[in-house]
C-alpha cells in the first residue's frame, strides 16, 4: 500500500519567509511524528500526534516551529521567519499507535534557507 | 535525559567481511531498540527491533543485533556483508510510556567496497 508521502520534496527560501511542510502518513496510523535531520545534529525529535491526545511538542527547537494535524490524518509543519540553521531535511513518520511501534518514514522534505 | 552513542562514524570494508556496529543507550528502565538503515536516496527503514524476549533479535537482509541490559549496549552485526549493504545505519531508543519518539544515535555510515 501507500507509504508515508510528503511534500515539496525540496523547498528553498529565503531568510525570514514562512514555510510550510506537509506529510501524509499511511492510512490508519494513529500516530505522526516529525523529526529534522541534519549534518550537525543528526535526527532529532520534533513533534508527535496521537489521536485526539494533546500533542508531545517537547523537540520543537524554537517557537517558530509549530504543526497542526488535522481530522487525525494530514499533518502541516509550519516554520516562521526561517534561519539558515532551519536548513535540513524534514522527516515524516507514522505507526499504527503510539509507544513503540515501528514507525514508517516518508522522503522527506530538504529545506534550505538562503 | 536518554540518548544513544553510535561509535564508528565511517566504516569501510570489503565484500564478505564481517561487521559489528556499536550502539550504546543512557536509560535505566526498560527500552525499545530499534536499528534502522538509510540507502542511498531512499527512505529509512526499520532493519529490526527488540522489545523483550530473546535479546538476539534477527532482521532484514541477514542481519541481526544483541541486546546486552548489563552493558545498555545493541550491537548490530552481519557475518559477511555485501556492495548493497552500502547505507547509513542509524541505532535508536524509545522508552515505552515516553510517547513513542524515537532517540536517534548519530549514524554510521558504511561503505562496502566490491
């Protein structure tokens, strides 16, 4: 079936625009994170949904950082007013609930900031 | 807090040679492990994971990981490795009630040469 899907696959900014990042998880999966991925930082927790729960947002690195999910599917990863270090490359993961289940990673999405 | 300490960074070996990649934890309750592994452009994937039971877990494409609580070590071995084994390999942790994120180790990358 369909995997994880996210979109733009490449986004390129300037410094101190908005971007928004989507992700598709797969149907049926309860449970969406984010993570970033970088060449400084590895992959490090952002963001996680579970159902109606009230969403773990404890690696969101700044308040320019939020994401919404919305009817418990299509998940939006909204950065303002970019910096250069926002440069990375977004992951998508689903799991069909939360705790340790396998999660299942979109592309991902690589954001430069110029 | 947890985190996760991947100690080869670059591997290089040849075609048939046997590997060990090192992966160390901080945490002092129980875990899920997981070893997940990045091809060239595509997406991670989950090679193979230990939630309880026998701490020899087998995965994917001959590989396998020992869980060691004494040493809050799993290591990921393959007796005889292949080209298409070249990918980065990432170690990672989640703490059942800790909402499911996954902490990264910092990835080793390894080349096979034919």
């Amino acid at each position: 079936g369909a995997g994880v899907s996210q979109s733009p696959s490449n986004k390129v900014t300037e410094k101190g625009k908005d971007v928004e990042l989507r992700c598709d998880p797969i149907s049926g999966h309860t449970a969406l994170y984010w993570y970033r991925q970088s060449l400084g930082q590895g992959l490090e927790f952002l963001i996680y949904f579970q159902g109606n729960s009230a969403p773990d947002k404890s690696g969101l690195p700044s308040d320019r950082f939020s994401a919404e999910r919305t009817g418990g599917s299509v998940s939006t990863l909204t950065i303002q007013r970019t910096q250069q270090e926002d440069s990375a490359v977004y992951l998508c993961a689903s799991s069909t609930s939360g705790g340790g289940d396998t999660q299942y990673f979109g592309p991902g999405t690589r954001l430069t900031v110029l | 807090a947890q985190s996760v300490s991947q100690h080869n960074h670059h591997v290089i070996l040849s075609e048939a040679a046997s590997l060990e990649l090192g992966c160390n934890y901080s945490y002092g309750g129980t875990v899920n492990l997981f070893w997940y592994v990045q091809y060239p452009g595509q997406h991670l994937q989950l090679l193979l994971k230990y939630f309880s039971g026998d701490p020899l877990v087998k995965g994917i494409k001959g590989f396998e990981a020992e869980f060691i609580k004494s040493k809050f070590s799993f290591n990921l071995r393959k007796p005889s490795v292949q080209w298409s084994d070249t990918a980065e390999y990432f170690c990672a942790v989640n703490a059942p009630g800790n909402t499911g994120k996954l902490i990264f180790g910092q990835g080793t990358t390894l080349q096979v040469k034919p």
